[in-house]
C-alpha cells in the first residue's frame, strides 16, 4: 500500500511540475507577443534632434552609437537577470 501512496505522490508532483512548466511557457510567450506588439510604438520615440544627429554623423559615428548602445545595456540586463537568479534560488531554496 505505500508503494501506490508514493506512486501517486511521484505521479501528483509531475502534474505539479508540468503545470508550473506550462505556466512558465505561457507567461513567456505572453511577454514575447506582447514585446513585439508594441515594438514599432517603441521604436517611434526617438527625438527629431537626436535622429538628425545620428545621421549626420557618418559610418564611424553610427557604428560608435551601436556599440555604445550596447555596451550601456549590459550592466542593466546583467542586473536584471541576477537578481532574478538570486529570487528562483532562494524561492527553490525555501521549500
């Protein structure tokens, strides 16, 4: 009789694990659609100065503004994703 109790305790904890993938994977597809739904209003904002700067600037000057762009974006994204590392393992820790 224990061996059924822990069959369906294995059996009720995969559900378990499946539903929260399954969550997961709708929370995330959720987020990419609406991303790229408001995407071309995102791209819309830049300033008429800023753009008019951007393109006077030349080869080098918008290769610069690339690499720039991108350098300023990996402090904020490593931020970002530590501390929700730091959250899942304390979260998984817990239990």
């Amino acid at each position: 009789m224990r061996t059924a109790e822990r069959t369906s305790q294995v059996g009720s904890m995969e559900t378990a694990k499946h539903r929260r993938a399954r969550s997961l994977a709708r929370l995330v597809s959720g987020c990419l659609v609406l991303l790229l739904s408001v995407a071309p209003h995102v791209a819309a904002q830049g300033c008429a100065m800023c753009y008019q700067n951007a393109a006077a600037s030349g080869g080098q000057g918008r290769a610069a503004l690339r690499h720039g762009i991108l350098i300023l974006l990996a402090p904020g994204l490593s931020l970002f994703s530590g501390i929700f590392v730091l959250i899942y393992r304390r979260r998984n820790s817990a239990r």
